[in-house]
C-alpha cells in the first residue's frame, strides 16, 4: 500500500509540472499574440492625426522619450504643409517647387508647438519601445489658428512699439522688434498672414514689415571725412580712424553692430565692430601691406549681432535676407609709403664735404617700396640726422714719428625722430680709422673704410625695426 502511495504521489508531480510547462508556452503565446495591430499596419482615421514612434532600448536608456519625440515628429508629417500664393515662403520658393529646407524647417517647428494630442496606446518587447499618438483635426485648427492670431497681435504691438522707438530717436530698438515681429511670425510664414492696421500703425502684412525694415536700414549713412585718412605700411601700431554714422535726419546712429571687410588683401582690420553713445564708429587698423592706393572698407549693418541675445532664430533672419539687402556702406583709406628725410653734415677735421657719402649710403639701404626719402622735412614721419666728423686719433703722433702715417678717427652721432622731434634711437660710431700720409688723406680714407658700413648698417637696422616691423 504504501508503495502505491508513492507511485501515485509520482504521477500526481509529473501531471503537474507538464501542466506548468504547457500553461507557461501558452502564456508567452498570449503575450506574443497581444502586439497591437497598429505596431505593423498604420491606422487610417479621417478625422485625427497619427503620430507613431519607436525607439530602440539598447540604443538609449531614455528611450520613452526618444519614442514619443519621434511619434510627434510623425504626427507633424501628417500635417501637410500647404503653401498660401500670398505666403512669405511662397516668394523665395524657385520654379513654384518651394525648397526643400524649409518645408523640412516647418514642420519641425511644428513637431515642436503641437498641442492638443493624446497618447492612444503604447507597446514594448525586449528590443523596442513603440507609443501611439493621435491628434483630432479639427481642435488642432482651432488651435492653431488662435495660437496664429495671437502670434499676429503680438507681433502687430511689436510694430506699434517701434514706430515710438523711432518717434524717440532710438534706431537700434526700433529695428530690433521690427526684425523680432518678423521672427515670432516664422511658423506662419508659409501661410497668408494680415495685420489689424489699426494695431500695426499702418503695416498690412509681412511684405510690408520687410520693406519696413529695408528701408530703415537703408537711411543709416557714414559721414565722409573731408580729408581721406591716411595709413603707412608695416607700423608697429595704428591709431583707429574714427568716422560719424548717422540715419535720417542726420541723427547718430547710437550703439549699433557693423561688419566690416576690406576690399583687398592690403589693409588688415577688426571684422566687428560697433557705434559708440555718441554714433562714431573705430576702423580699427591691425596691418598694412605696401601697395600705393585707395583702398576701401566695406560696412555692413550686422543684424544677427543686433538681434543675439533675443530669441529669433538664425533661420529667421536668413529666410529676412531674402526680402532685404543690408546697405554695404563703403570708405576710403590712402595707403601711403612712410616718408623720410635725411638731415646729414659729413665733415674731415670739421670742413664740410662737397659730396655726402654717408648720405648716399643711407637712401641706398632705405629708398624702397616701403619708405620714400623726400626733401621737406615737415611733410616727413620721420628724420634721420647724422653728424659725421674726423679727427687725428690718440696714436696719431706715434706713427707720424715712427712711420709717417696719419691716422685718422671718423666719429658719427645717429639719431632718429619722428614728426613731432621725439628722439626714437640714436648711437655713436666709432672705431672706424684711415691712414694716409697726410692727416687730410687720411680722414677720406676713413670715410672710404669698408667698416664704415658694416657699423654703420647695426644702426640702420635699428633704425628701420622703429619704422616698420614685418
């Protein structure tokens, strides 16, 4: 008896266990078999708007997230974008095919303001996480025509505001929310959009706030000085030229942003740069390069500094630039070779020369494409002044005795100085002698001496290093 118990006990536990394995198969059958049909066949429903999304759980651990910014994404899609013939977009579009970029652009920005959706269901297995959106079409027009209106009222006070900007004499703000209505409108922009006139002092629709602002832009001005400033090649520092900018009524031009660009490769200048209170703007200078001539200087208003720390996109003022065409406000700089003189008294045993050989020599070394030797030396920037003089040298009496040479010493004080007599150098060359048998030969001798030069070339050198650096 008892082994039959045990026998039965037996059969009892492998009945069990099979009915465990079988329910478990079953139950995976079951979870298998509960995939929504909307993960493989899209829904079609007239009166709503389908988002669906998926993401890859191993890809991100915030993958709900991913899912759902891509289920909106898809909802966005379903949204055809549908181009007004009175549209903004519509007037850059080529060959009626409006570009591609932008339609991408709307309906991004539109993925971005949906509201009104709800989530219908969502579904996860080991690989994926998928959510199921929808959107009802006609609250989602209602919405966004409201959202429209009010984007439009919006930017019709913005308009409002800067016609008082412009009352006050404050041209910078009165731009900046002109350009800011333009932007708060980018959503709209491939749609009809009419302002309140009443609301927007007269402006109607876009079209009219582009030409708003071109013709804003186009009243800004640089005074001309009488005198075309003038630059050297290769200074060492250059002082900034300083130019008036004003607007209609000839009022300054306060605290405004500018590009700047040179016309050739020859001037060096800061690229950005900006009106001070008082509307004078710096052509800061950082090189020149030698090349005799006018050259100019491009100014354009720089509208995306204007407008950096707002919240209008770059994409707004880029589809801005197609409606408008900042004024590229030009000035002429001469680029000058430096002009020196050259003041030198050559002298044997303190008699004056008839030729200056020392003289000759310097004009060699700096008569060139960078300097200019003239002759008036108050049109000069700068003067170099020689004193050169011989004398019988302490061994003179010596070798008269013993040899009957002369030995003669040729002394010379250097000095440079600019156009305002500042001394910027100055050096004493010595130790250059000549010999003869007279002490007369023997101080030409000294002015023939080949080390002349070559003492006299170190301070040419240094000389030049205070006029020009390379």
């Amino acid at each position: 008896m008892r082994n039959y118990f045990k026998y039965l006990f037996l059969v009892l536990l492998i009945s069990n266990v099979s009915f465990a394995q079988k329910k478990g198969k079953e139950a995976t059958t079951t979870v298998e078999a509960k995939t929504p049909n909307w993960v493989s066949s899209r829904p079609n429903n007239g009166f709503k708007y389908i988002g669906i999304g998926v993401a890859d759980k191993s890809r991100s651990s915030d993958y709900k997230t991913e899912a759902k910014q891509n289920a909106l994404f898809d909802l966005a899609s379903e949204i055809k974008v549908d181009i007004s013939t009175n549209s903004v977009l519509q007037s850059v579009s080529t060959n009626n095919s409006f570009d591609q970029n932008f339609n991408s652009l709307i309906k991004l920005t539109a993925s971005d303001n949906i509201e009104g959706y709800t989530m219908v269901d969502s579904y996860e297995n080991d690989k994926q996480y998928w959510v199921y959106y929808e959107l009802d079409k006609a609250e989602h027009a209602k919405r966004k025509e409201q959202k429209k209106q009010n984007t439009i009222t919006k930017a019709s006070n913005l308009i409002a505001l800067s016609f008082a900007d412009e009352k006050n004499k404050n041209f910078s703000a009165a731009l900046k929310k002109r350009i800011q209505a333009f932007g708060i409108l980018n959503p709209y922009l491939n749609e009809e959009i009419v302002f309140d006139p009443t609301q927007s002092n007269g402006i109607k629709n876009v079209f009219e706030l582009t030409n708003l602002i071109q013709n804003q832009l186009q009243t800004i001005t640089i005074v001309q000085p009488q005198v075309i400033p003038v630059v050297k090649p290769y200074q060492p520092n250059y002082n900034p030229i300083i130019f008036k900018v004003t607007t209609a009524n000839g009022a300054a031009l306060n605290d405004f942003p500018f590009s700047l660009s040179s016309d050739d490769e020859f001037l060096k200048i800061e690229e950005h740069i900006a009106t001070n209170s008082s509307g004078e703007i710096q052509l800061k200078i950082n090189g020149v390069e030698p090349q005799f001539q006018l050259s100019s200087v491009t100014f354009n208003p720089d509208i995306e500094k204007l407008i950096e720390n707002d919240s209008i996109g770059k994409t707004s003022i880029t589809i801005l630039k197609q409606f408008i065409q900042t004024p590229e406000l030009k000035v002429q700089v001469n680029i000058e070779p430096i002009s020196l003189f050259i003041l030198s008294k050559e002298s044997n045993f303190s008699k004056q020369l008839p030729t200056n050989m020392i003289e000759q020599y310097v004009e060699q070394k700096f008569n060139g494409q960078e300097i200019k030797i003239i002759d008036n030396i108050k049109a000069s920037d700068y003067v170099i002044e020689m004193d050169a003089n011989t004398a019988e040298d302490i061994s003179n009496d010596v070798l008269v005795s013993n040899f009957k040479l002369n030995l003669a010493q040729l002394t010379i004080n250097v000095a440079l100085k600019n156009n305002k007599g500042e001394v910027l150098y100055k050096s004493l060359v010595t130790d250059i002698f000549g010999y003869a048998n007279s002490s007369e030969k023997a101080g030409i001798n000294a002015y023939s001496n080949t080390k002349l030069k070559v003492r006299l070339s170190e301070s040419l050198f240094f000389m030049k290093r205070k006029m020009i650096i390379y």
